[in-house]
C-alpha cells in the first residue's frame, strides 16, 4: 500500500479514499465508459448521476477532467445499495430477458462511401465466416466486436428506413450518418437526420474519406453542428469517428463506439416468446418460391411454426442464415431467411407473428387482427389537415404543427419557413421538420406520414404518382405559388377561418412534340397524351425539367383540325392555354382539375 501512496503524490493520479480505500487509481482524463466500469455501475446510470450533477453534454464516449471524475465519484458512494427483497424482485420480473445485438443502419448523401464502409465492415469481421463465404443475400449480416454481435442492415437509404416506419416497425436502433469530408453535408445527409430526428433514433457521424488531401474538417462539422449534431469536443452530444473505407482505418474505432451507444439502450430480448420479427425485404425466386427476409425481434422462430405476417399466413419450412447456413430455430436480431412460405408477398415492414397453429393463422388474417406490442405495428391513424387543425386545438388534441417545405429555390424556403415559424402562439407551435429545394418526392411523404406532418409545396411541380401516394397515405399536399398565400392559409387554419379544401385531380400528362404558331401569334402545343386523358377546360400546368412555367386553363383542344372535348392515351392533339404561348418541344403539361372536397 506504500508503494501506492508515494506513486498517488505524482500529480498525474489521485488516489480516491473515505471509509474504505479503493485499490485503482483514477487517471487525470478518463471516458465515462471507463469510469462506469471502475465504479462497477451501467454507463446509462453513470450518465444519469452525471446530469443531475449539472454536467452537461456528456456521452458515454465523452472525457472527463479530473475535477468531474472526483464529483463524479464522491457521489456515486453516496448511492445506497439496493435492498435484497427489491433486487430478488426484479430479477423474477426480467429472468427472461437476454441482451440481444443492435440493428444498426448506414444512412448519408450518395457517393459518400456508406456501400464502401459496410464492405469493409463485412470483410473483416462478418460472423459464421467458418461456412464459408457469404451467399445470401437477406438484406442483413452480423459481425462480431469483442465477443459481442451487431447487426448491419445492407439496404440502406432513409427511403426505406422510413418507410418501414409508416408501416409501424421500428427496426433500426443506432444509425451511422456517413459524410464525406472532401463533399461536406449535401441534401441527402440533411434529409437523413431529419428522419433520424423525427424517428429518435441515436446517430453516430462517420466523417469518412479521411484520406483525401485538402479536406476542412472543421468547415463540416460547423455544417453538421447547425443541425444540431454538435461534436463532443464542442459541447455537443454526437460521437463523430474519423474513417477511410480505402484505407480501412477507424473502422475498430467506429464499431467500438456502436458497442458503448448499444450497451447505453441497454437492448433486451425474451427469447422464451413465440417468435416476432421485421420483414426488410419480400421477393420471388425463381427456384425457391416466394422468399421473406425477416429480422428477429423478439422471442425465437422455429423450423414448423405457423405464422401471420401483414395480411397473409404461412408455415416455417426452413430457417437460413447470411452464412447460407440452414438452422433449426432463429433468436432475437438473427437476420433469416424463410422460402416458399407466404401464399402471397408482404410487405417490408410488415410484422412476423408466430402463432400457435394454420387455424389460428387463418382466422387472424380472416379478420385482419395480427395482434402486436404498442409501437410495432398500429393501425393507420388519420393524417393531420389544415381543416381539422382548429378543432383540434380547441379541443385540446393539437398543440403543434409539423409542416414539410419544399421550394423551388433555397432563399424562398428559408423566407417562407422564417414566416412560418412566427406564427407559433401560446396555443400551438410551428415545427419544421425538414425543408429544402427540389419537388416532393416519395422521401417526404414517408416522413410526413410516420411525423402526421402536412406537405407545403411552393413553385414546384408534383408527379401524379406522388400525389397518388400523398392520397393513399391520407397526407395533406398543398402546393402554392405565392409565399403570402402559404402564410394565409396557415393563419387561418389556426385561427378557424380556413374555407373548405379545394383539391387538385389528376386527370392526364402531355409531352409537347411540336411548337405550331397560328398567322395571329397565338402558339398550340403538339402534343402526345403520355397519360390518362386531356380534357378541354381543364387546368394544366406547364412544367419544363423541374420547374413550372405556367398554370393556366386549356382554352382549346384539337385533333388534328378538329375541336375535341377530350383526347386519350397514345393520340396526339394540339393544346392551347389561355395566357400562356411560351412553348418549347420536350416540355410536359400535367392536366388536372379542382374537385371541392367536402368536410
């Protein structure tokens, strides 16, 4: 012990003392995960006393200083240990649950390396490399760190994260945001952690391409710090790791910060339970049939169980691995593959119920019943719309208003979102969840329909295919031209005063082959009907590459020399627009009418 106080005068080390005299030494600078070890204590609860200690901005990757790790510790032995009848009951209650491996998802810009880091990953530490290489493809592989299992999802993209979670099934636990230093934060990574956020999923930031000469490394995290993924070493709470896919450095790095944020959810399974789990992928074979690829969840599924998945059934015929290799029974996070099962195809997301036989499966899908915990899988609730905000307000259903904007251009959306956000009053407030520029595509509408948000389309043109999807998913689309009439609607929605909605139909779609210029100056359109059907009197917006250019009324319709009150698929025709003679060969018009939707 002498030896350990003379080496405790170096001003490197403090020995720690009160009653008992601890046999380890705390080092000037240590992690909280480190620390939480020493103290033999969880890292959550470490962090938990860390913040009621007014410490702020503390991760379980974070340092401390000497002075934080003396606060720290001073009040961890304050803790009373937990009486024997308490700690016997709740071992009873969790005797079931078992750790099980994070499920972990690559998001980011395209081209930033998020395809390149899980090769990486996959060729060095993928697990049951004993059977040889991998030749399935299930859409998800595990790998092993320290003796302990993480699961990457191969199908990245916050497309189809988000997608899964419109269909109820949250898959993912911890997700890396992949940013090429040498490109910086691009719309696609803004789009990525908006998702994330909306979801309350953990990100990790993988400031990857580290190899490339003439990087600013501090000009992108000042880009990802304005949206609110400030790093440690700032006072913010993101964990960001430096990697090279091409040289493979950081990936030990980043695989060990995924295993402290995973030991953080303290993530647990009962694989007791009949078995539960996530469809990521759903496809044909032409030798195998109609093939799901699932990722346990819960409990274990077993070689001849029956099950309900979406709104069909089936039986477990066979159980296989990414490894290729065939198992008897599948535990919690095991990504598997089931052939030949389902009399028709689910859909990802879709959730997998083991249930006790054929009968029972056939009557739950008969009555459309698959029974799941809260948060898995939810019957689709009505989407939020301008109409029926007032009421729910008053009603006091409604205290917020999540909104998606989408512009033509950068500065108008930031003009239009900074009025939006003044609008926020003591009864409700304005949260813009995502904006930036380009046309709403299938991304926002995933996201409005997981967040109950409404779209705000301003000067940009809408695929019929996104609006029949906005339909399906029951989201609120608006589209305006003028800024002021945004901010007017919004107004009164808040205030009762909004009309009844007037709503766009599609009718049909016209590509413009040729420009025809009458001896009078008035130009028509010769075009080809791409799509559904073009109605004289309709509207028609005239759209050229991403922008719109007019939105007036057909004034006349021909064919060929003749008047027409409607032309269909496959024939040509002549358009005129009212106000409009601009035309160009390549450009397309979207035909729709306005219908009045009842309240």
């Amino acid at each position: 012990m002498a030896a350990l106080i003379s080496f405790a005068r170096n001003d490197s080390c403090i020995v720690s003392s009160s009653i008992r005299v601890y046999s380890w030494l705390i080092i000037k600078r240590m992690r909280v995960y480190e620390l939480a070890k020493k103290e033999k204590i969880a890292s959550k609860d470490l962090l938990k006393i860390i913040k009621d200690l007014g410490i702020k901005g503390k991760v379980s990757a974070s340092s401390l200083s000497e002075e934080e790790i003396k606060k720290i510790s001073s009040r961890t032995k304050e803790k009373k240990p937990q009486k024997k009848e308490e700690r016997v009951k709740k071992s009873a209650e969790k005797t079931n649950l078992i750790p099980r491996a994070p499920i972990i998802t690559l998001m980011g810009h395209v081209d930033h390396g998020k395809t390149s880091l899980l090769d990486v990953i996959r060729e060095s530490r993928v697990v049951d490399t004993e059977y040889g290489e991998i030749t399935q493809h299930i859409g998800a592989y595990r790998v092993k760190i320290k003796g302990k299992e993480m699961v990457f999802l191969d199908t990245p993209g916050h497309e189809a994260f988000t997608a899964m979670r419109a269909r109820g099934a949250k898959v993912t636990d911890i997700v890396i945001l992949v940013v090429a230093v040498d490109d910086g934060v691009m719309p696609q990574t803004v789009e990525a952690i908006n998702h994330c956020k909306e979801a309350k999923v953990p990100i990790i930031v993988a400031l990857n391409k580290m190899d490339k000469p003439g990087i600013n490394l501090e000009k992108v995290k000042q880009e990802l710090a304005k949206l609110d993924l400030a790093p440690e070493e700032w006072g913010g709470k993101t964990v960001y790791v430096e990697t090279s896919a091409r040289t493979k450095t950081g990936i030990p790095n980043l695989l060990d910060m995924l295993g402290l944020e995973a030991e953080m959810l303290e993530l647990k399974a009962d694989p007791g339970k009949p078995g539960k789990g996530t469809v990521i992928e759903a496809k044909v074979d032409k030798r195998e049939g109609r093939v799901i690829n699932v990722i346990v969840r819960d409990g274990t599924i077993r070689v001849g169980d029956n099950f309900v998945v979406g709104d069909t059934f089936g039986r477990v015929k066979a159980l296989i691995n990414e490894a290729g290799k065939h198992l008897k029974e599948a535990g919690p996070s095991t990504p598997i593959k089931i052939p030949g099962c389902a009399n028709k195809l689910p859909s990802p997301g879709d959730l997998l119920q083991v249930v006790a036989s054929e009968k029972e499966a056939k009557e739950i899908v008969g009555k459309k019943e698959i029974s799941a915990s809260p948060g898995e899988l939810a019957e689709k609730s009505s989407q939020t719309t301008l109409e029926d905000l007032y009421r729910e307000i008053k009603e006091g259903k409604k205290n917020e208003l999540k909104l998606i904007i989408k512009g033509d251009v950068v500065g108008s959306i930031e003009a239009l979102g900074k009025s939006l956000k003044e609008l926020t009053n003591p009864e409700i407030k304005i949260d813009i969840i995502h904006q930036s520029a380009g046309g709403i595509n299938e991304s926002d509408i995933m996201l409005a329909s997981v967040s109950n948000a409404v779209i705000v389309g301003f000067n940009v043109p809408v695929e019929t295919k996104i609006k029949e999807l906005a339909k399906k998913e029951k989201i609120d689309l608006r589209t305006y031209q003028i800024i002021y009439e945004v901010i007017e609607d919004i107004k009164k929605a808040i205030s009762g005063l909004l009309k009844p909605k007037e709503v766009e139909e599609p009718v049909g779609e016209a590509e413009i082959r040729r420009v025809f210029t009458l001896s009078n100056g008035q130009a028509i359109a010769g075009c080809l009907v791409a799509k559904g059907k073009v109605i004289r009197g309709a509207r028609a917006r005239l759209v050229r590459g991403e922008k719109v250019l007019a939105d007036d009324k057909i004034a006349s319709l021909r064919r060929f020399k003749d008047n027409a009150r409607e032309v269909g698929v496959n024939f040509e025709c002549g358009i005129q627009l009212e106000n409009f003679n601009d035309f160009k060969a390549g450009d397309r018009f979207q035909i729709y009418r306005i219908v009045e939707q009842k309240q």
